[in-house]
C-alpha cells in the first residue's frame, strides 16, 4: 500500500523549549496485490491527523521529541 497524502500543520503558541503542533491530512492511496500471475489494484481515501513536540536547539533547527498520527485508508472492495 501507498499513500500520498497533503495538508496543513498548525503550530501552537509554545515556549522558547517546545513548540507544539497539529496537522490533518488528506489524500489518497493505492493497493496492490497479486497472486500467482493474478494482479489487482485499488485507490482510495487517505487521512490523517496527529501532532507532535519540536524542541528547538538553534535559530534554523529543532529536534521532533515526540509526533503521533492516526492513519485512516478507506478501500471500496476490501472486505475483511
């Protein structure tokens, strides 16, 4: 499976320590599959959203101390 997937991140008021963040994305992604000769692919809707904390240690430069996402794909002929 592949995603590809685009959107704003916001980032919150923080202190000069951390700088906190939110983001949604949405796109699309692509499933392949294939079995003995037999290949099949599907697109699909792709989304999104998480945050994370930046602590920055130079003017131009932070480091993602922590980021987490949940990851939504919507396939229309997967049944499971």
């Amino acid at each position: 499976m592949y995603t590809y997937i685009f959107g704003p991140r916001i980032t919150l008021s923080g202190s000069r320590r951390m700088i906190p963040f939110v983001q949604i994305l949405l796109g699309g992604g692509r499933l392949n599959a294939s079995s003995t000769g037999v290949k099949a692919g599907e697109n699909g809707f792709v989304m999104a959203t998480g945050g994370g904390l930046d602590v920055p240690f130079h003017r131009h430069f932070a480091v993602r101390v922590v980021q987490a996402e949940y990851l939504l794909t919507r396939f229309n002929s997967v049944h499971g």
